[in-house]
C-alpha cells in the first residue's frame, strides 16, 4: 500500500474541496483536524498501531473556500479530453497531443477553455490555420470549462466508489 494513494477531502459542512495524498490526510487526522469519513480496505501497520488508510476524511473546521475560474492549463485540458484527440476521436498518450485552437489565433482565437482541444499531430496539421467547419473536421466534444466536482472525478476515474456518493456532478 502506497502513501500516495489518494484521499478525498470534505470541508465541514460535506463539500469536497480537495483531493490529497494518504500522507497528507493521515496528518490532519492526527492533528486533530479532520475526521475519517470513509476508511478504505488497506491498513498502515507499525509495530505498536494499526492504522485504517482514509478513502474520504471530512474537516471539523469549516474552511471558506473562495470560488476560482479554473486556470486553464494543458494538463486540465488533457484531463477534460480524456487524452483523445477532438478531430480523430482517437486516444493518445499525453505528449503525442498537442492544443489546437478552435478558432486560430491568428482570427482573434483566445486560449481559453472554450477554445482549446486535444489534438494529435496530423489533424492538428490537417486543421491548420482554419476552423472545424472550415477543415470539415467537427469536434468529438464541443470543449467547455470544467468545474471542481468534475474535475476530481475525472482524476479518479473509477478507482474509489466511495467517492460518488460526496462528488456533485
């Protein structure tokens, strides 16, 4: 059992508001600063203790979290894409994509969330300096800013079930 597996953190009143490492959540459990919601199946063994490995902990102290765009970056953008080229609907590792700008910058095209997909190499060359429309080549998804429930639940994917009964979306 690895200390970097991952912990789902709630805020006082049950929002998630972070996704930590087992280490991390272990700490402010010892601290006093946050209780286990969850446990998950694997134990952490010393020669005195056993301890449960947090799936989920919850913050006893409620934390006013201010509500933040979303920075937009090519790994969140990789994560919304699920790694897949937007053109060719084929999946890819991450560094045989590139971003490609739904309208080119070169006609005013912004990098935003809503302008920025996944994309591999030829189609990228394919698209070049035209839109979707333009190239003939619609997108898989049309691209949109993701929130923070969505996110974490991209990050996990499947892993923890126990996850879906606090994550919003």
């Amino acid at each position: 059992m690895s200390l970097q597996r991952l912990t789902l953190v709630l805020n006082a009143s049950y929002e998630p508001i972070n996704i930590v490492a087992v280490r991390r959540a272990i700490t402010l459990v010892m601290k006093g600063a946050a209780l286990v919601e969850v446990p998950s199946r694997y134990m952490i063994r010393t020669s005195r203790i056993s301890i449960p490995v947090p799936s989920v902990v919850r913050l006893l102290v409620y934390r006013r979290m201010p509500r933040q765009n979303r920075a937009v970056s090519r790994k969140s953008i990789m994560l919304r894409d699920r790694q897949t080229c937007q053109y060719c609907r084929q999946p890819f590792m991450p560094k045989s994509l590139t971003l490609d700008h739904v309208i080119p910058r070169s006609r005013g095209g912004a990098s935003t969330w809503e302008n920025l997909v996944a994309c591999c190499h030829p189609c990228n060359n394919r698209k070049a300096d035209r839109t979707p429309a333009e190239a003939g080549m619609p997108l898989l998804r049309k691209p949109a800013q993701i929130g923070i429930h969505a996110r974490h639940r991209l990050m996990i994917g499947a892993e923890d079930v126990a996850w879906n009964r606090y994550l919003f979306c």
